[in-house]
C-alpha cells in the first residue's frame, strides 16, 4: 500500500499540473474570433480531397455548394481515383446548382506522397489565382455561413491559418464512449490555447477544416514540404507558423463530421492508423507513452479500488482526488458534445481502450501494414 500511495500521489501531481499549468486544454471556449464583415470579401477555391467516398457526399457535398458566400468563391473536388463512382456522384450533385463545382483526378500517386497531400496539392494547382483555399474532408458538413465566418475571422484577425475541429458523430454507444475522448486527448496533445499564441512553439490544425492564406501556404513551402505526412493537418499548421504565419484552432459550431463509425473496430482503425505515426516511430515514445497513460489514467481508478479493498483511506483520498481531476477536466469536452455528465466518469476504461489502439498501432507498422488508409499503406517518412 506504501509503493501504491507513492505512486498514486505521483499520477495526482500529474493531474494538478495538466489541469493548471498545459494551457487550460479541457477548456472548450476557443471558438472563431471576432469576425465582422470585411470591406471586401478575398477569393476563395474550396478543395476537397475525395477517395470512395460517395456514401457520405449527399450528405456533406450540398451544403458546401449552399454556402452563402458574398465573395468569389468555387469548389474543387479532387477525386483521388475511387472505384465507387465518387467523381461522377459529385458533379451530379454540383449540377443541382450553388457554388461552382469542377471535379478533377490527380496523376497516379508518385512515391513519398500520401494520396491526401497528393491530391491537395493537385487541387492547389487547379485553383489557379485565389487569396484564400479552403481544405476541407468529403465527410465534413458546412453550415451555410461557415466560410464567410472563418474568411472574416481571419481578415479581421490576421489569420494565415483559421481551423476548426469539425464536432464529430456521436450516435451510437461506442462514438459515444470514444469520439469526445478522442478530441479531448488531441487538445492534451495540442492545446490550443498555446496553439493560437503566436510565439508558441506548438501548432496543430484540424484537417477537416482548415481555412489557408494561399500566400501563406506558398511562403511555407506549399503542399510539398509535408507530402509524406501521415498526420498532415498538424504537418501543415506547423510549416506554415515555423514560416512566420499566425495560426488559430478551436472547436466548431456549424462543422459537423457525418462520417458513421458505428463500431469499435472502426474507430480503433481510426485512431490505431496514426497513433505510432503521431509518437515519430518511436519505440522509446511508445513507452514512454504507454506507462504516462497508465500512471495518469488507469492509477487513479486502481487506488481507488484498492484503497477500499485493502481499508487504506490514505491510498482511497489520494486515488479519489486525481479521478475527481480527470474527470472534471473532461466534463466541459462531455458537454460540448451534449452526452450525459455521468459518462465522464469512464474515461479511465476509454484511455485503457487508446493505450491498446496506440500498441497495436505500433505492432501494425512493425509489420509492415502501418498507416493504411482505403487501400494504401505508408512507409516511414525518411
């Protein structure tokens, strides 16, 4: 009970720091800036990167094309060579009216490139003059101010880069159960807080939805600087603050996901395709990753549970108090995300659940099958 109250006091120490002094991250108040209108509206050329999606662009793909834009404004879909009709399912959508819509295919795919990147970089190609690109997922809905939204805000604020974390799907019992987590550990990852200050060191971005002054992007070294990027949204916000951009990231109000993951073998693959990638390959990471999980979210639990087995109420405060961090800090994510308040209170079983997603990410490239994504899988990046 001693080593188990050492241990436990040291995951509460960890808790009292994460939840005062890394950038209040289980705040979720970082939303759009003040945006007032501009005096004029810039150019702008949305991109949508698109492989075998066409279960989801009906219902994704019209309200971008609704957008009310007082602007130029057009949309590209870069059809990344699906083989279920995603090209053609998109220009009969465009063809119903509202923004422009050119849908285009990019050459093979060239070694040292994801096909995300490659795609965006040949739709960066095809939007010829612009001042602004939209990047945008084929699973991503927009409401129909969102684009005037992020190009005021980043007009008024001088904003290179404006990303919203789009609000993900929460519709079944285990999206329940892992979606919040997930963003709730992306802005542990990187809070955004610290992201959105100008001379902090961190940077990060929501791929889903990420608004870029094209100059901006160019300055950084354009698509190309991170084309092997498996985690390209990060990839690209930090290439463009390392080039002297001011980027800002927050949570949406009118960007949904309406991708469906109804089951837990889904959203493992989900989080298990980047996680190793997101440690650098790293065996030494993922160790240190693996234990730093355990002492901050699986100790509290345990103490708990062996404080009131073994009648040690030192061993049983000390737990109680870390799990009564954790689960605070997580409440405010819970609430976003309209679930019960009561559900914070698993987040201990979810991390467990990561911990495993993370290992068998890594057992995954160890094989050789790492990073898969629709049919492609990809090396380490040299």
């Amino acid at each position: 009970m001693t080593v188990l109250l050492w241990i436990s006091g040291l995951s509460l120490l960890c808790w009292l720091w994460l939840t005062c002094c890394h950038g209040l991250f289980w705040r979720t108040d970082q939303r759009l800036p003040p945006h007032p209108a501009p005096e004029r509206w810039p150019s702008v050329v949305v991109l949508v990167p698109a492989r075998d999606e066409a279960e989801v662009l009906p219902v994704s793909l019209p309200g971008l094309l609704a957008q009310r834009y007082p602007g130029e404004a057009r949309v590209i879909l870069v059809d990344d060579h699906s083989s279920d009709g995603t090209g053609e399912l998109a220009a009969r959508l465009g063809a119903a009216g509202g923004l422009p819509l050119e849908v285009t295919t990019p050459p093979p795919l060239p070694p040292g490139w994801t096909g995300k990147l490659w795609a965006l970089r040949h739709g960066v190609a095809a939007a010829g003059t612009c001042e602004y690109l939209l990047l945008t997922d084929a699973d991503i809905a927009h409401g129909p101010d969102s684009l005037a939204a992020l190009v005021a805000s980043a007009e008024a604020n001088g904003l290179d880069l404006v990303s919203q974390m789009a609000r993900l799907r929460v519709a079944t019992r285990w999206e329940r159960l892992i979606v919040p987590a997930f963003v709730y550990f992306f802005a542990q990852l990187y809070p955004f807080r610290r992201s959105n200050r100008p001379k902090a060191r961190t940077a990060a971005a929501a791929g889903g939805c990420s608004l870029v002054r094209r100059e901006a992007l160019e300055r950084a070294g354009g698509v190309a600087a991170v084309r092997g990027a498996v985690i390209d949204d990060v990839s690209i916000a930090r290439a463009v603050k390392r080039s002297g951009g001011r980027t800002w990231l927050g949570l949406a109000e009118q960007v949904d996901s309406v991708r469906p993951y109804p089951e837990l073998a889904q959203l493992w693959r989900m989080v298990s395709r980047s996680a190793y990638a997101q440690l650098r390959h790293s065996p030494l990471l993922l160790a240190g990753t693996v234990l730093g999980l355990a002492l901050i979210y699986l100790v509290p639990p345990l103490a708990v549970l062996a404080g009131l087995l073994g009648w040690a109420p030192e061993v049983l405060l000390v737990g109680a108090a870390a799990w009564a961090l954790m689960t605070g800090t997580f409440l405010p994510m819970v609430r976003y995300y309209r679930q019960p308040a009561g559900s914070a209170l698993l987040l201990p079983f979810t991390a467990l659940l990561y911990l495993l997603m993370t290992v068998d990410s890594a057992v995954q490239h160890w094989r050789g099958q790492g990073a898969a994504w629709k049919g492609r899988t990809y090396p380490q990046p040299d």
